[in-house]
C-alpha cells in the first residue's frame, strides 16, 4: 500500500481528515436558505502535507494513482485536483496563506454516490492548512471556504450542507442546521434506530445534471413571488399563482424545510421514518430528481418490515439512498433488499455502515 513517506520519503508534519456525510432529510433546500439535517459517516478522507522547496505544490491521490503538480497562478486541470487548489486559493484569500508543499490523499469516502466525497477532501485539506500555518481557522469558516472553493474552482453551484456537515456533524447525531443564519444543533437519531445506506449502482454527476436547473427555477420562483428564496415562503398555497413546474419546485422546498422541522422534534423512529417517506415522494413527484433505479430501491427499503423510512439522498439523479432502520436487522435488510434490487436488473451495494471497516450493528 502506498503512504506519504513512499511517495515523498520521510514524514508529513499534519495529518487532517474528515468524513463524508449522508443527508437524512432537507433536500436541495440548502440553496434556498432552508432546513437540513445531515449525519458524518464513518468513512473519512485524510490529507497529509509537509512544506517542500520546490515552489509549487505537489498532490497525490492515492485512490487514482495520480500525481498533479502546480501554483497557485496555473490552475490543475485533473478535476479532483482542482478541489484542493480551489481550497488553498480560497484560503490563502482569506489571509491563510499555504507554502509550497507536498500533498498526500487517502480516503475510503465512496466517490459519485451523493455522500460528498468532495466535501471531505475539501475539509480534510482545510483543516491541514490550519494545522500546517497554525492559523486560527474556525470550523464554520473551513466550511465556507469549502464551499467557495467548490463553487469558484469545481464548477458546482452547491449550498453549504455538505461542507457544514463534514466540518462540523458526528456520526452518532445529525446536524439541524439553519443553512440561512448557520445556526445548529444536533439532534440524536431517534432511540432503537440506525442508517443505512446503499448504492443504487447508477452513477450520477453533480455538475452535467439537472441540479443547476433546479437551482435557477427556484431563483426564478423566489424572483417571481417576491421573496429573498424559497425559505421566506411559509403558505404553501401561494405556490398555486405560479406556472409548471416552478409550483412543484415550491411546493417541495416548503414542505421539505417543515419535514426537516418535524423530524428534529419528532418522537420516534416511525415519525422520522415517515417523514422520509414523504421526503422521497417529493423529491419524486415534485422536485424531480428521481430515476427509476432510486424509486426501486426506496420502494424495496420501505416495504421491508423492519425499516421505519427510505428516500434518495443528496443531489438525486441516481446515486444513493438512505433508510432509518431496526438496527438489529442492519446485515438482514441489506442483503434481502440488494438481492431483490438484483432481481429488478439492478445492481447496487451496501455503503453504510462501510462494509471495509466496520460490519458490525450497533445499538
Ligand atoms: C448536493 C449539494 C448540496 C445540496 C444537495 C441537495 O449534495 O452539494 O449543497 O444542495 O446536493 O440537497
């Protein structure tokens, strides 16, 4: 297996790492200035980094066996590269400003399934460079320099949630978070349940989708019902006075951000579970951001007697899906829904819990 010290000789001075995050509720409202609730999975990304002489920056993945070399003045053209590029111009614009170095990244993070592998290589190199510089750097700041980065340099117009929930959730309770004034709260995943998450197997890219569509029609709803975004609509009704599909598009948001509110103060799992249900035949009907793949294997999840709610999660578009579950019945549920999957034509696999580190069930 490959390290820094293989690639570079001798040791990094900073070792960051930070996790991927799977959304449980609050979709696409986080560029609306709405509600989310995301949790930290377990798989992280690490990035290494030690200052070099060679007046430029020096990054290897480890994952794509790749190594880019470049400036702050001549932009990497390897996409995956222009993830930490964009966060050390980001930062050194904000006065944190990186010297040359060599970089090193590791991450067991799934790539293009929606659980923001690119968050996590984001954060996990913010967070050397405020190790690295000794720079006090707060981590909601990490998370806006994440985002800025992903916007400016990657080309993808994203809200906040993936960036805030990667710098900022664990793994055992959500994040509540008000993506408008970015205050939050965690809330514990309801007593007796647990996440689970598989791949749907179609791949989905963020950037090539329809996710800037649907941005620029809720810019154009918002525009045309007079409001800042979608968040200050509370009636849901005053989406009626719009045309197709920009309706459906508010119709979604709002319900959405009270689904995001119900569940934080729900009761237990069966609400949540419900809620998530509701979740998905919104994103389904309303948002349209669901391919056949994603409704099959909701649908799958969601029948299945020990599953209290299924939905897709993240952008959409294929990708993943995510269910609160019985967590006792994790191993039995993956492998009886999976296999039904199959049955459909279908192929997906189970990504959380990591099937790499962790299989065990916990209470
Ligand atoms: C992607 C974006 C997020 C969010 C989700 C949809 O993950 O990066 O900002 O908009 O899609 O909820």
């Amino acid at each position: 297996m490959s390290s820094f010290e293989a690639v570079f000789g001798g040791s990094p001075e900073v070792v960051a790492r930070a996790p991927g995050r799977v959304n449980l509720l609050g979709e696409h409202t986080d560029y609306n200035d709405g509600y989310v609730l995301p949790i930290a999975i377990e798989q992280q990304t690490s990035v290494s980094m030690r200052r070099n002489n060679e007046g430029r920056y020096v990054l290897r993945s480890e994952m794509l066996d790749c190594t880019v070399r470049f400036t702050l003045d001549s932009p990497p053209t390897e996409h995956f590269a222009t993830y930490v590029y964009g966060c050390l111009v980001e930062a050194h614009a904000a006065g944190i400003k990186t010297p040359a170095s060599d970089i090193y990244v590791q991450s067991d993070v799934p790539i293009g399934v929606g659980l923001s592998s690119s968050a996590a290589l984001e954060v996990a190199t913010l967070r050397a460079v405020r190790s690295l510089t000794g720079e006090l750097v707060d981590d909601v700041l990490i998370a806006q320099l994440a985002q800025r980065a992903e916007i400016k340099h990657a080309g993808v117009r994203c809200g906040i949630m993936d960036q805030m929930a990667s710098s900022l959730a664990g793994t055992q309770s959500a994040l509540l978070l008000d993506t408008r004034t970015l205050e939050r709260r965690l809330i514990p995943l309801p007593p007796g349940s647990a996440v689970l998450v598989l791949d749907s197997g179609l791949a989905r890219t963020l950037a090539g989708s329809g996710y800037n569509q649907r941005r620029a029609e809720c810019e154009e709803a918002a525009r045309r019902l007079g409001v800042i975004s979608l968040r200050d609509v509370n009636d849901i009704s005053v989406a009626d006075t719009l045309p197709e599909p920009l309706r459906r598009r508010v119709r979604h948001i709002v319900s959405e951000n009270e689904r995001v509110l119900l569940a934080a103060a729900c009761s237990g799992a069966e609400e949540f579970g419900a809620l998530m249900n509701a979740s998905h035949a919104s994103l389904r009907d309303d948002y349209e951001v669901s391919v056949s793949e994603l409704d099959r294997l909701v649908a799958l999840l969601q029948a299945h007697s020990h599953v209290y709610g299924a939905r897709l999660t993240g952008a959409g578009f294929g990708g993943a899906c995510v269910a609160l579950c019985e967590p006792q019945a994790l191993p039995e549920i993956s492998e009886g829904v999976l296999l039904d999957y199959s049955r459909s034509g279908f192929s997906g696999r189970m990504l959380v819990p990591s099937s790499a580190r962790d299989r065990s069930v916990r209470p």
